[in-house]
C-alpha cells in the first residue's frame, strides 16, 4: 500500500511542472502582438508589437515624436532594430515606460522592440545579436555607501 501511495504522489507533480511551460509559450504570442519587456538603468518598458501596422510607435499612449521631441538622435536610436532588419514601418508599437531619463527610456524600448522581433521570427535572432541590440546594459548607479559622500567619495584626508 506505501507503493501505491508514493507513485500517485509522484505524477501530479510531473503533470504541474509541464502546465506552465505551455501558458508561457502560448502568453508570448497571445492574440494578434508580441510582447517584451526592455530594461535599462532605472527604467523598464514594456512594448507591444503588433504585426501588419504602419510603423507608428506610441509611447505611453502619445507619439514617440512628441514624447521625445527634444531630440532626433534619440528617435534614430529607437529604429535602430527596423534599420538592422530593413522592415522600418511594417510594425505598430506599443510601449509603456517608466522610470530613468529619456536616454535611458530609449534604450529600454529598443531593447524590448528587439526581444519582441526576436519572439516574431526566430531567424532574426542572429541578425539582431549581430548589431548588439539584444543585449541588456546593466550598468546602474552605484548606490551611497554609509560614512561616505558618495558611492566612493570620502572625506579630505589632512595629515597635520
């Protein structure tokens, strides 16, 4: 009877570990976008690429020309992926950000725009690895450590 008890116990939990897997492939791709999320510095985005659009980028439901409209620099760097694959206007994008300064929120946008297409087809994965846009930077602010000034700034030493 303690066989039979051990080998029940043993298959529900093989049957639970396989049940996530399958939601997490099928929530990727749910309906009609590709969602990713980008991150850099403080700030966190997350972007919705929806296939078959016109090449709109909307961030925090404004356009990314109004929203970043202190610079063109910045708004070059967020078609870098579309330049790296040729496909500029083929895709609507959606993003949500928060957090950092523009320059930060630019690069976690990119990114995410970049693990999105890589979700849509496989084989640009390369293409994309290729141009360093699927990597995260992960350089952040050193925080204040206690008794300094700053992260590493310590008070002027006086020898008399």
């Amino acid at each position: 009877m303690a066989e039979d008890t051990t080998t029940v116990a043993a298959e529900p939990a093989v049957e639970t570990k396989a049940a996530p897997k399958a939601t997490a492939a099928a929530s990727k791709g749910a309906g009609n976008y590709f969602y990713a999320l980008g991150r850099r510095k403080s700030a966190t985005a997350r972007v919705r690429l929806s296939v078959g659009g016109k090449g709109v980028i909307l961030v925090n439901e404004k356009p990314a020309d109004e929203y970043f409209a202190d610079s063109k620099y910045l708004l070059s760097k967020l078609n870098q992926p579309f330049v790296a694959l040729a496909q500029e206007n083929t895709y609507t994008i959606t993003t949500h950000v928060s957090g950092g300064g523009h320059d930060g929120q630019i690069e976690a946008i990119r990114l995410g725009i970049s693990k999105a297409l890589a979700l849509l087809n496989g084989d640009l994965k390369s293409t994309l690895k290729r141009a360093d846009l699927l990597g995260r930077d992960s350089r952040e602010k050193e925080r204040k450590k206690f008794g300094l000034k700053g992260a590493r700034k310590q008070r002027q030493f006086t020898k008399r």
